[in-house]
C-alpha cells in the first residue's frame, strides 16, 4: 500500500469497514482525522485509515466512544 500525503486525506467520503459511507474527512488534527458525521464530528488516528481509491476506510478496531470525544474536542477549539 503507497503512503498517503497529509493532505490526501481532506475533503475523501470516508466508510466503515464494510464499505458504508459514514462521513467526509474535513480536517487533520496531529495524527487525528476529522471527519463530519452529519451535524457532528468524529477524530479517527491516521492508522485506522487506508487509501480504498476514491474512499478512505476505516480499518482494524477502534472506539467510537474515542472517535467522538475526539471530534467534540477538535470541534470546541475550532469552532466555537
């Protein structure tokens, strides 16, 4: 798998590991992405994510429970 460039990973629908569309990446933050869910946000580490061609998928375990406290933080900072 190539390495992706920092910016690669901006403005990309992003899937769960089955292939469903959970969001668009909006922002990195460290090695956060950030990713808009609807109203919200969520932060998956860089890690979690490979290149699938015009999608990012999330891939081995993580806390969505993580996900979103990282969101909320990145979204209290930036937003408001």
């Amino acid at each position: 798998m190539k390495k992706i460039e920092p910016d690669e990973y901006l403005c990309r629908f992003v899937a769960d590991s089955k292939g469903n569309v959970i969001g668009e990446s909006v922002a990195i933050d460290g090695d956060i992405v950030i990713i808009k869910v609807g109203k919200n946000f969520i932060g998956i580490p860089i890690k979690h994510l490979e290149d699938d061609g015009k999608i990012l998928k999330i891939k081995g375990l993580f806390s969505f429970d993580k996900a979103e406290e990282l969101g909320k933080k990145w979204a209290e900072r930036y937003e408001g």
